[in-house]
C-alpha cells in the first residue's frame, strides 16, 4: 500500500515522546509549562491537534562505582 494511503505511516511521524522526572509529571503547573514548551516547538502553543503526545515518567538511572544512583541523560 502506498505510504500516503497507509494510516499508520502517516501518523508514525506525528508521535512525539517526552520523559519528565516524576516531580515535573506531577506538578501541575510545571507540567503545563512544559506542554506549552513542547507544543510551541511542534508549531502551536494552544494546540496539540494532529499530534499523538506520549509522556513517561523517567525511569532510567546509573549507579557507578560508589554506589551513587542519578537520573540517565536521555538523548534521542
């Protein structure tokens, strides 16, 4: 099937994922700044239509030799 007929190809490109520490997730107003931040950069900051938005909360930590545990750099 070609890519513009496929309903899933053409909504693959519009998923966005974003991993936020537990205290932004939950922190209402902060969380808000951060979709505004978010969906200024996809182009509207009142906006998300036409973007599937998954948020996660982080989940990702190193521990190195000393035993201390912090939060893993997420690039992508």
């Amino acid at each position: 099937m070609p890519e513009e007929l496929n309903p899933q190809a053409a909504s693959a490109d519009r998923v966005v994922h974003v991993t936020l520490p537990a205290e932004v997730a939950f922190d209402l107003d902060r969380f808000s700044k951060v979709q505004r931040d978010i969906l200024g950069k996809l182009g509207c900051m009142a906006c998300c239509s036409g973007w599937d938005i998954r948020y996660d909360i982080q989940r990702r930590f190193v521990v190195d030799a000393e035993l201390n545990v912090r939060e893993s750099i997420i690039s992508g």
